[in-house]
C-alpha cells in the first residue's frame, strides 16, 4: 500500500490488525492496572455510544434494504464515530470539562479492538455497508498472486501496459 496504490493486500492488512492488536493489548494492561479506579458506567457509555451511533443505524438499514444500498449519511456516521480524530477530541472535551480519568480507556479499546480484533477500519462509499467480498479486488489479488507475480513484460502485473516515466 503507497499514495499511489491506496489498498493492502492480505499480508499488509493482517500486518496492519497486528498494530491495533498491539495496542489494544496495551490498552488492557492499564484497564487491568487500573480496574479499581474506573467508574465502569461512563466507560460502559464511552464505548457503547461509539456503535449506538456510529454503527446500529446502518447495520439495520443495511439488513432492511432489498439491495444493499444505503444512504452514504450512514458511512459519514461510521465514520466519524470510528475516527481516531473524533474520538480523540472526544476523550479532550471530555478531560478538559468532566476530568481525565480511567474510563476514558474504553474509547481507544473499542476503535483498536474494531481494527485488531475484527478487522474493521474505516468505510469506503463504494463498497457494501457490511463487509462483502468486492470481485474487482478478488480479481486484483488473483492477478498479482499469480504466477511469479510477474506480467510476461516482467514488470508487476498492476504495473503492466503502464508507461515509464
């Protein structure tokens, strides 16, 4: 994955859930550490708002709907809940006005949980709401698992045909 090549393929994703589970491993050591001193009804909130929110509406259109499609305001909502800069300014506002405390954990326990655990990252408008395999990206891996992962040019079959510059 590059700026120019904006997706990951099975090992960089894999690779990718490994840092999330890192952190949220992190994140249960201090909940552990610290299981006496969080007040467990706002971390309780903390968490569930995130999907009460940012998820369920979708999910439930997204069962609802005969074909699968669904408002692009359910994507926004997913994705502004599952931000790291959301929820950072969340745990802010929530610091600065209520007090830091503890229960702030559950925020960066449910997004690293979403990402490591179950693999779930931001949402992109052009695929389902739920996760479904897209074909066009079952074909790309296809072509670059292919063979030696080579075109008959030699050059990566994605970079086939390309002109050099």
């Amino acid at each position: 994955m590059d700026v120019k090549n904006p997706f990951e393929s099975p090992t960089t994703f894999r690779l990718h859930r490994a840092e999330y589970v890192v952190a949220w491993i992190a994140v249960n050591v201090f909940v552990v550490l610290h299981w006496s001193e969080i007040r467990w009804i706002p971390a309780i909130a903390l968490f569930a708002f995130i999907d009460l929110v940012g998820y369920l509406p979708g999910a439930i259109a997204f069962r609802r709907s005969a074909s699968g499609r669904i408002s692009k305001n359910y994507y926004l909502a997913y994705n502004l809940m599952h931000s790291m800069i959301t929820q950072g300014a969340i745990i802010v506002l929530w610091g600065f006005t209520i007090g830091w405390e503890w229960a702030l954990l559950a925020i960066p326990w449910h997004i690293f949980g979403d990402r490591g655990i179950w693999g779930n990252f931001l949402k992109p408008f052009s695929l389902p709401f739920e996760p479904h395999a897209a074909p066009g990206y079952r074909r790309l891996m296809e072509e670059l698992s292919t063979g030696n992962g080579r075109a008959a040019d030699g050059r990566a079959p994605a970079a086939a045909g390309v002109p050099v510059r």
